[in-house]
C-alpha cells in the first residue's frame, strides 16, 4: 500500500470544518493515488481546539502553526484561518518542504500574494505543490458551464455578469467579527465573496480581468463588539461598546476582459433574503449560460442554434454520470450540496500531487485574482476611476 497523505488543517471554525470533512468523504467517493489522513488540527486556544478535533475526527491537535510546518510527519499543510496569517503560514510550510492549500483569497495585498507566489515557485522547483481553495470551481455545473466555453458553444464572450449575494449583515446589530476587520480579513464582501466571483468569471470565460471601474460602500460603520454567535452572523449584545466596521459592506465594478468581453460584478452581505446566491451569467454570440449556486445543481444554457420557435434557456440538470465529478457520487437526479464541493478540491488535490497536471488553481492564478481586488479597492478611492490590472 502506498504511504498515506497526512494533512495538518490550521483552523477549525467554518473552512477548517469544511476541509476536515472533505479530508475523510473523499475517499469514500473517488479512486485516490493515495489515502488521505488528517492527521494534525491547530487552532489558538486548547480547549476549543480539542473539541473541535473530537467533533471532526482528528488524533492530535496544536495550539502553535509553527509546530505543525516542522514536522517531519506531515505532507500537507492546509490554511483555514483569516488572510492575514495566511503568508507566514504558507511560506513557512514551503520551507519545509510541505505542499499548501490555503483558503482564499490568497492574502490581504497583492504585496503578500506576490511574497507567496514567489516562494511557490521556489518550492515548485523541488516538487512541492501549492493550490488555492476556490471551492467554487468544483461545483459540477460550473464546470460544465466552462466546458461549453472551451467547446465554442458560446461562440465569442461579449459579457460577463457575476452577482455574489448574501444577507447575514442585514441586521444593523448583529456582532463585530473578524470578517469586519481589515486588518483580519484584508476587505469585506470584496475579499469575502466578491474573491470567488473574480475567479470564477476568469475561469469560466478563458479570459482574464485587464481593468476595472469600482465603487465599495459600508452601510453600518459600527457594531456590538459582542454578543452571541450564529453561522456567519449572530447577535449582538445592544448593552455593551460598539466597535467600528473598517471593511467594505458591498462592492460594485465593471471590468473589460482580455478577449473584448466586458463585465458587471456586484457583492454584498446585504441582499436580505438572499442567502447565498453565488450567479455567473456569460453570454456570447453563440449561446449563454447562467447559474446561480442558490440552485447549484442546474444550469441554464441557450443555444442561438436552436430553431427560432424553439429558442428559450433550457435547464440543465448536472446530476448525469457523463457530467464533472458526478460519476462518482448518487444516481442521476439526486443533487449534490455545499460540502461536496470540497471533497472534490480534495480528490483534485490529491490527484494533482501524485501527476504532472498542474496543480489548479495554484498561487499563482490566486496571485492575479488579488490583483483584481487590488484595482478594485485602489479604483473606488480614486472616485472610480478605471483602473487597469497590474501584472
């Protein structure tokens, strides 16, 4: 039997839950070259951490990430904390010669993300691996979304529309948490979610983002700095201090693409009623698809081939064997959900270290989606100004 893959997860709140989940599904799903254990959970504080270690599963757990790099036992180290440790973490991981999925976005600044994608590919040279967690690559509609476009069924792109919505800020009220912080958390719904957009719209379309027109607004400048915690939300303690918001609540910009395609992007956490309506729409002179992960399992395709009493979005239904990645899951019409996403990331990952396929989306295709942001931010200070994308 070949050698198992030992993973430390730094982080075990939402992503490090996800990853630690994705970590044991995976190979109770897919043919892996090698088994994956979960070997190692960090986190700061020890009892949290060994709860969170008995809930998930895991042996052994660590109150210092640098303990974790060093060990001679562990193969891969995956990032599940806020951005702003995400670059000490990562390039001393490299260092050690260990293989890094980091959760996005990549860092807080391009300056960071550059740091980062320089030691990867440092490290690539002695075959060490780098992946960056754009969970939504794997949804299996997205995926074939992206292969219509490489197909041609959607002919020249002309527009891409991204729309990422959520609604867990609406109460003016609810807690002060890192993700407000932008010293934490870098930026707001930019980095939060509008991260995932950029990407996505990149990825699918085969082109890339060359400049931008930005606007970024905060609705609520101060919250309760405590308070009870629920998902992403929570409520506030209305009796204590309040604490100022030094991130973006929402961010808008329309962007022109490297093949002639222009762009529409919109992120908020203040939607009420949308949950998390993740939507990517790209239209060409051939055809359109449109999805939306609030109905991840479908996806809507236009085809401009199609008699002209015939014409109108037909919905997909990705749940077929001949889709992506769902061969290895229910019989066709049973949906997938959130979590598989990540079982996917995993069977990729682990598919990619044991081949010479590239290693998608490595830190370097993270590295251009931060400077996307960075235009983004740096074109919503300068009265939106276009702004091109440095590369």
């Amino acid at each position: 039997m070949p050698e198992p893959v030992r993973i430390a997860i730094i982080g075990h709140a939402f992503m490090g839950a996800a990853h630690a989940h994705a970590w044991r599904t995976a190979p109770r799903f897919f043919d892996l070259p090698r088994q994956p254990e979960a070997t190692l959970l960090v986190g700061r504080d020890e009892a949290r951490t060994q709860a969170a270690a008995d809930r998930l599963g895991i042996p052994e757990i660590a109150t210092d990430w640098r303990s974790a790099v060093t060990r001679p036992d562990i193969d891969v180290v995956d990032i599940c904390t806020p951005g702003d440790t995400h670059a000490a973490i990562a390039e001393a991981a490299l260092a050690a010669g260990k293989h890094v999925l980091c959760e996005k976005p990549l860092a807080n600044s391009v300056a960071e993300a550059e740091s980062m994608a320089a030691a990867a590919a440092q490290a690539a040279q002695r075959g060490v691996r780098t992946f960056c967690g754009f969970s939504y690559r794997r949804t299996p509609a997205l995926a074939l979304a992206r292969r219509f476009v490489e197909e041609g069924r959607l002919g020249e792109i002309r527009h891409v529309r991204a729309q990422y919505l959520q609604d867990w800020l609406s109460d003016a009220d609810a807690p002060l948490t890192w993700r407000l912080d932008k010293e934490t958390a870098g930026s707001g719904a930019l980095g939060d979610i509008g991260a995932h957009s950029v990407d996505a719209a990149q990825w699918v379309s085969g082109q890339h983002i060359e400049g931008v027109s930005a606007l970024m607004h905060t609705f609520v400048t101060s919250r309760p700095v405590s308070g009870s915690s629920q998902g992403l939300g929570g409520a506030g303690d209305l009796s204590g201090e309040r604490g100022p918001v030094t991130v973006d609540d929402a961010a808008a910009f329309t962007a022109r693409f490297s093949g002639g395609a222009v762009g529409v992007f919109e992120a908020t956490r203040f939607a009420l009623g949308r949950r998390n309506a993740n939507r990517l729409e790209i239209n060409g002179n051939k055809g359109s698809v449109a999805f939306d992960f609030e109905r991840m399992n479908q996806l809507e395709y236009f085809d401009g081939a199609d008699p002209q009493e015939a014409q109108g979005f037909r919905t997909i239904h990705v749940t077929d064997a001949v889709h992506p990645y769902t061969d290895h899951w229910w019989p066709v019409g049973h949906g997938l959900g959130y979590g598989d996403l990540f079982v996917h990331q995993v069977a990729d990952v682990l598919t990619a270290l044991d081949t010479e396929e590239p290693a998608r989306p490595d830190f370097q295709e993270a590295l251009d989606v931060q400077r996307v942001l960075h235009a983004v931010e740096a074109s919503a200070a300068d009265a939106s100004r276009y702004t091109p994308v440095a590369r």
